[in-house]
C-alpha cells in the first residue's frame, strides 16, 4: 500500500511537468536545481533522466525560485521583479510624483521614468505628457499609487511614440 501511494505522489509530481513541457519545441524538463544536478549527464531526451530532473525540481521547489529569480539555470526577462520594484516605488513616492507630474519635472520622476525603462531620449517627452495629461492620470478615482500609474500606461498607451515602449503591469 506505501509502495502504491508513493508511486502514486511521484506521478502526480511528474506529471504537470510532463505536461507543461509536452507542447515545447525543446522537450527537456527545463531549469532549475534537478537540471543543474542531472542535466549534465548526458542527452536530457532521456525518459529517466527528464524524471530525475522533474523529480528533483518539485521536491524542491527549486524550479519556481529559479523562474522567478533568474537562478539556477533559468532565464526571465525580469519582468515581475521590475514591476514589482515600480509599484513599491510608486506606493512609497506617490505625493512626490503626483506633485512631479503637475510640475512637468524632478528627481521622482526621473527614477521612475527609469524603472519603467523608459528610453533617455524620450523622458523630457514622457515628463511633458505625464504634465499635460496629469488630471486624467491622477484623476479622482485614480488618486492611489496603482491608479495613477494604470493612468500614466494608459496616456502612454494612447500616445503614438509611448505606446511602443509600454509595457503594462
């Protein structure tokens, strides 16, 4: 019967990874400490060692970690630690890049302006936009930190040398 259940809990570990992976050009279970340990030895295509890569990464949970913070072997585009890092920013400066914004410059609005990874070139453009659109930015209903900045990507979304460069949380 544990003989059962235990084969029983390494199939239902296995197979969301099987599954995930199924439809991916590269077949090989993916990132993470079980790559790091079997991956390198020898040809990942291998039903046993995809199942020791799996096995290892979900007993350890150290696939997810990887994903999220680029370790491991795993490659992210940064996006979730970026926008994290924008909305703490945006909670922490909110009355100082409110008042930024009205004015058309400053210092927060520099920084964010480069969380936001917002070409140098176009940021004295981005500042004037952000002043000439700031009552629809920081409208009544968007008087919060993830209010005004859903208000600025949507002015920049609209905006025809913005809306490339969005890149909406």
């Amino acid at each position: 019967m544990k003989i059962r259940m235990l084969s029983l809990a390494v199939i239902l570990t296995c197979a969301p990874a099987v599954v995930a992976h199924a439809a991916v050009q590269d077949t090989g279970p993916g990132c993470g400490l079980g790559k790091l340990a079997w991956g390198e030895a020898g040809n990942t295509k291998h039903i046993l060692q995809q199942s020791l890569i799996a096995t290892t990464n979900g007993s350890f949970g150290s696939q997810t970690f990887g994903i999220s913070f680029g370790t491991s072997g795993c490659i992210n585009d940064g996006v979730f630690v970026r926008n994290e890092k924008l909305n703490a920013y945006t909670v922490l400066n909110f009355e100082d890049l409110s008042q930024e914004m009205a004015q058309g410059s400053g210092e927060h609005l520099a920084a964010l302006a480069e969380l936001m990874e917002v070409p140098v070139a176009l940021r004295p453009q981005l500042f004037t936009l952000m002043q000439d659109h700031y009552d629809r930015i920081v409208s009544p209903e968007r008087a919060t930190p993830v209010g005004m900045l859903n208000g600025l990507y949507d002015t920049m979304a609209g905006d025809p040398v913005f809306a490339p460069v969005v890149r909406k949380t």
